[in-house]
C-alpha cells in the first residue's frame, strides 16, 4: 500500500464575514457628524477667543489698526 495513491485533500473554511447592516451605517455616520460638529466648535471658540485676545490687547496698548483700511466698527 503505498501513501502517495491517496493523497488528503484539506480545504480551509475561512469564518464568515459579517454583514454591514443599515444601523451600523446610521450609528458610524451619526458618530463622524457629532465629531465633525465638537472640532468645528472647538475650532470656532479658539480662534474666536485669539481674535477677543488680539482686539483687547490693541485696546491696553492703545494700538488703532492702520486708518486707511475699511474697518466698520459696530459699537
């Protein structure tokens, strides 16, 4: 009897994938949103707080922007 007549044959199941489903699409673009929406807040308090900065710095050093340009002041 001789091995080499029979050889084993092995097949290797991979595990199935899981499927994406409607909610998990809903939940991971609802989650980008909401970090989207806290980055641009984040965003908008500190540049507007550099620009309160820049404007109460000028006021104690008694800078005035250059008077030529077009600067509408709302008082």
């Amino acid at each position: 009897m001789n091995i080499q007549q029979h050889p084993i044959i092995v097949h290797v199941v991979q595990q199935p994938v899981e499927s994406t489903t409607i909610g998990d699409v809903l939940v991971g673009a609802i989650g980008l949103t909401g970090v989207l929406v806290l980055v641009a807040i984040l965003l908008g308090g500190a540049f507007g707080g550099v620009l309160i900065g820049i404007k109460l710095l000028r006021r104690r050093l008694n800078i005035e922007p250059a008077s030529d340009s077009d600067i509408i002041h709302i008082v």
